[in-house]
C-alpha cells in the first residue's frame, strides 16, 4: 500500500496508480519510533532484584494470589469493566482468592492499577478439604486453619 502525500500533483498519482514507488520526505512510519531497539535493553532483563524487595522466590513461586480491588472501575473502559466483574471484583475491599496461572496473571496485568495482589501464605501447610470450611484470611495474607475441639468417643471415656 503506497503513501499519499499532501498534494495532489502527476507525481502522487503515479504512486497511487502504482507505477512508480515515490516517498515524501517528511512522512515517518510510525512503527519506527516504537520498535525494540529504541526499548531500554534492562526491561527485557529478569527482574530478580524485584524478587527480593517483595520478598518472592522465583523458584517457587506461590500458588495462589489473593486479589482486592481498591479502586473503583467507574470511568475505566469497558474491557477494564469487563476483566473486574470476570475476576469477581465487584465489590471493593473484598478479597478474592485466584490461581498463580498465566491467563490469570493476564487479567490481572490490564487492572494492576485497580487492585492489590498478595500471595496467599499457608504457615501450617495446605489445610485438608474437611478443615476448609474452617479457615479464614489475616490482614497479613495468611491462610489459618480454626482447629475447633471434636467431640471424643465415648469408647474412650468408658476406659
């Protein structure tokens, strides 16, 4: 697809007809001022001092994210819309509990500026599905298991 420049003169049309490939000098692709060569090389770079601010192991990194929104998504575009109501964020300051995957952390990148991410810390290890119910989440972004007292066997008070 050839260029069209300003005026219209014999020259122009012959490039919008195609016979000859003429370019105007001050016409600038604007794909030129964007590649990545004019990216500072250190954004491409792994990022580990990151790592160690925010106090994450790039080699295990955590299974779960625990997401807040705390802005609102009035006057943001509708995909940003779209992405906090697929995300379950609709209300704000309610914690919602996501999985570490990449189509998660897709989403997550458009409305970085909507919520706060924190990994999900288990102190006492995966709790077993029967003390799910019993669970909650600290300030801290921990998951902490209630142990509530059973009830013994009888069997066991008789001897």
């Amino acid at each position: 697809m050839s260029v069209v420049c300003r005026s219209f003169n014999p020259v122009s049309v012959k490039i919008l007809t195609g016979a000859t490939l003429l370019r105007c000098p001050w016409f600038v692709p604007l794909r030129n001022k964007f590649t990545k060569s004019r990216i500072p090389q250190e954004i491409f770079e792994k990022r580990s001092i990151e790592h160690e601010k925010y106090g994450g192991d790039p080699d295990q990194p955590h299974k779960l994210h625990i997401v807040t929104r705390v802005k609102s998504a009035m006057r943001r575009p509708y995909w940003e819309k779209k992405m906090v109501k697929d995300l379950g964020l609709e209300k704000a300051h309610v914690p919602v509990i996501h999985k570490n995957t990449p189509s998660v952390n897709n989403q997550l990148k458009f409305i970085k500026h909507l919520v706060r991410i924190q990994p999900l810390k288990t102190p006492h290890g995966m709790p077993a599905e029967e003390d799910m119910a019993d669970t909650y989440i600290n300030s801290k972004g921990e998951l902490i298991v209630r142990h509530l007292l059973r009830p013994i066997d009888p069997k066991a008070i008789e001897s």
